[in-house]
C-alpha cells in the first residue's frame, strides 16, 4: 500500500498493513500472508531452538480446552469475558484457551509418579485467544496470538528456581539473538498467580506501559555465553544481578528504591511486553491433584512455573524497535529474506542476464533472496524494498553493469557500495 490505513493508529500496524506482511479479516484476528509469515517463522525457530538448549521439550496442545479442567482450578469464573466460552453440539462446555496451565497439569499427572520423573519442562507453540473488549494496534493487541508457553516442574522449590533462572536465559538469549534488547523488569502475577514473576519489555515510543530501569542495563552482557544450563551458581548470581538492577514495570514501581538509583543512571520510557515468566508453586499441583512420591516415599505436590513469549506480538514489537520513515529495518536474524536483489531496467537484456545469474549463485550458496523482477520502474521497486526492510539490498543497472558493478546498499545504515559482481557475492555469502 501507498499510504496507511487511516484505522492504523502505530507504526508496526501501518507498517505490517503497507509492506504486506497481515491482512484483518475480523476485528483482533489476521491473515499471516507470504512475507509476515516468513518473519513469523525465524522468531518461532529461535525461541524454538533456545528452549531446546535450555533443556525443554516440546509438544503440542490444543487450542480447544473443556471448562472443566478450570474449574478444577478455580479459573473458570475468575478468569473473566477474556476467555471465550463455548458449546459443542453435545451441550458440553469448552473454551478457547487463553493459556494452558490447567491442560499441561492435567496431562503431566497421567504420566508423572515419582520424584524420577522431575525435573521437566514442556512447552510448545500454538495459537491462543483473549477477547480483548478493544482490540487495537494490529498484533499488538490482537484477540488471536501465536504463543509459546513452557511449564516446569519441580520436586522442590529449589529446584523450581532453578528452572526459572534457566528460563530467565534462555529468554535473554532469544532477544538477544533476534537483534533486540527486551529489559528484564520485576512485574506483577495477574491471574496466572504466583509470587515471583518477569516481564521482558522492549522500549518503544509505543509501548502499553511505562517503564523505569537503570543504565546498567545498558551495558548489560545480554548472551551470557560463558553461562551454561548446567551452572546452578551462575544462574543463581545472573537471577541475583538482574533482580538487583532496578526495572520496574508502572505496575510494580517502587519509589522509594527508584530513589536509590544515581540521577545520572535513571531511565524512563515506554515499553512493549514480549515475554512473561512465573513462578507459583503448587497452585496447580494442588488444586488438580498432581501428586509424586518424593525420594523418602513421600507424596509431593510439584513445584510449577510457566513461561510465554509472544511470538506474533514480537513481529510487531521488533517493528516499533527497528524502522524509519521508509519502512520496516529488520534485523538479519528474523528478515523475511536476506537480500533484496533489483533491477533498475526490467527491459534491459543485459540487466535482466545478470540478475538471474546472481539469484541462481546466491540462492546456491543458501542466501534468502527477494527478487524484484515486476515490470515497475527503477524507484518504485527500491521504495519497495526499503519498505519490507530486508538487510541488504543488491541493486543493477545498465550504466554500472557496463563497468561491471552493482550497488550493495546497506538498509540498516543507508551505505551504499559500488563493488564487482564477485566481490557483492562475497560479501553477501561470507
């Protein structure tokens, strides 16, 4: 699109609208078409592959869940209109989960019957619906979201923390690899329960809530690669150092120790949650029934946690975080493809020769490649590509194919190379 849907009120809706990446079809819910979904693919492989690292395993639950698994609970009345409660043709009554901790409880019991079992992690990825009274902000705040959610389970409240300090770096470890930096802040339960609890928030002008942290943060090692899964005291002192920064979401501020960071270290913005951590112990376990025999022969109720991250919110979030007034900047790790490749005179033999050799090279040597070959002239197909955003851009025309050169344009920074045909390739596959 040209312009910007006049219902678009942020920057990643219009954006997602323009450059073709969803399309509304009910208020809250959207088509994911060929280029979003690409992008939502790379963020669901990363936290994919980061869960896995961490140690969780992953399955798959379904979106339909029957009402009785929350009443066993206790969620069913106090969950609220969010949830979406419906009938089958035999009267019985089902939602469509906004979350799964009741579902996983219920299914860990049936196979789970000793300490042996524990510890473990599950997780998967899978579409969840909340009937926001007023969805807006395209998948910011959609009623239909694509989420992983992971739940631990633990013998003992020691080893519950643990899980929890894995999780808090697999999580930093998943921002961080998709080229944005989501702060760690102390935040509050809300109805999933428990007493210690995480958002990861990324500052954007946008974000729904407010946020205070220090500029510690700033500084802040974000891998952690020398930390491994196995390190109990290294997670332990990671936990340690995050909790001891301060990050507050508007929630959760404290000002009395707001107060106690330096003036000069004070930072205060806007947010956009993409990622929730908890810790609750046994409110599951025990209001479902979920029982192991512990090392003694004693019968347990497991310490739980759950962990969420918002895939389909992070499509948008890394928007609000990464763009300028062309369009989308994606970082390489999640961009839709790698390299835009244009010609400049789709009625130029000679052009035309040279760019389906240099796709055919670069798609050989596993580079994702976008090729505009649309009969557009030149500028309209480079507006396009500074849209969608993709990393680089290899761009031929006739005048510098005749000294033998294209231009290699950085979308991040705006540099712009002249470079032989060999040497865009090296640089693009190295």
């Amino acid at each position: 699109m040209k312009e910007s849907p006049s219902d678009a009120q942020i920057v990643s809706h219009k954006l997602m609208l323009r450059a073709g990446l969803v399309r509304q079809t009910a208020a809250g819910i959207y088509a994911w078409l060929p280029i979003g979904f690409r992008v939502l693919k790379k963020i669901e492989q990363i936290v994919r592959e980061e869960q896995d690292r961490a140690g969780a395993i992953e399955m798959l639950m379904p979106t339909l869940q029957s009402a009785d698994l929350w009443r066993q609970s206790g969620r069913y009345d106090a969950y609220g209109p969010e949830m979406l409660r419906i009938k089958d043709r035999h009267d019985r009554e089902m939602l469509y989960g906004p979350t799964n901790e009741e579902m996983i409880t219920d299914l860990f019991k049936e196979g789970a019957k000793s300490y042996r079992d524990l510890p473990r992690t599950l997780y998967h990825i899978q579409w969840k619906f909340r009937d926001e009274v007023r969805p807006r902000f395209g998948v910011m705040r959609g009623r239909e979201f694509l989420m992983k959610d992971a739940y631990s389970f633990d013998l003992d409240e020691a080893g519950a923390r643990l899980s929890y300090y894995k999780q808090l770096l697999a999580y930093l470890r998943t921002f961080q690899r998709m080229g944005i930096r989501a702060v760690p802040m102390k935040a509050a339960s809300g109805p999933i329960g428990g007493d210690l609890s995480h958002e990861f928030i990324v500052l954007a002008p946008t974000g729904e809530s407010e946020v205070f942290y220090d500029a510690a943060f700033e500084e802040f090692d974000w891998a952690q690669a020398s930390l491994t899964y196995d390190d109990a005291a290294g997670l332990e002192a990671l936990f340690n150092q995050v909790s001891s920064t301060y990050s507050a979401t508007d929630e959760t501020h404290d000002e009395a120790r707001w107060a106690e960071v330096a003036l000069d270290r004070q930072r205060q913005g806007r947010g956009i949650e993409v990622g929730h951590i908890f810790y609750f112990g046994t409110k599951y376990s025990a209001s479902m029934g979920l029982k192991v025999s512990g090392p003694d022969g004693s019968i347990v109720a497991p310490e739980m946690g759950s962990y969420g991250v918002g895939v389909s919110r992070l499509v948008g979030a890394i928007i609000e975080a990464s763009h300028d007034d062309n369009g989308i900047i994606w970082p390489e790790a999640v961009a839709p493809w790698k390299v835009g490749l244009v010609t400049m005179r789709g009625d130029d033999a000679a052009s035309v020769a040279a760019a389906d050799d240099i796709y055919g090279r670069l798609t050989a040597a596993g580079v994702e490649v976008l090729y505009d070959d649309r009969d557009e002239r030149g500028g309209v197909k480079l507006g396009s590509m500074d849209l969608i955003g993709l990393p680089w851009q290899l761009i031929i025309g006739p005048r510098g194919l005749a000294q033998g050169l294209v231009e290699l344009k950085s979308r991040g920074s705006g540099e712009k190379q002249e470079l032989s045909i060999e040497s865009a390739l090296e640089r693009l596959t190295a």
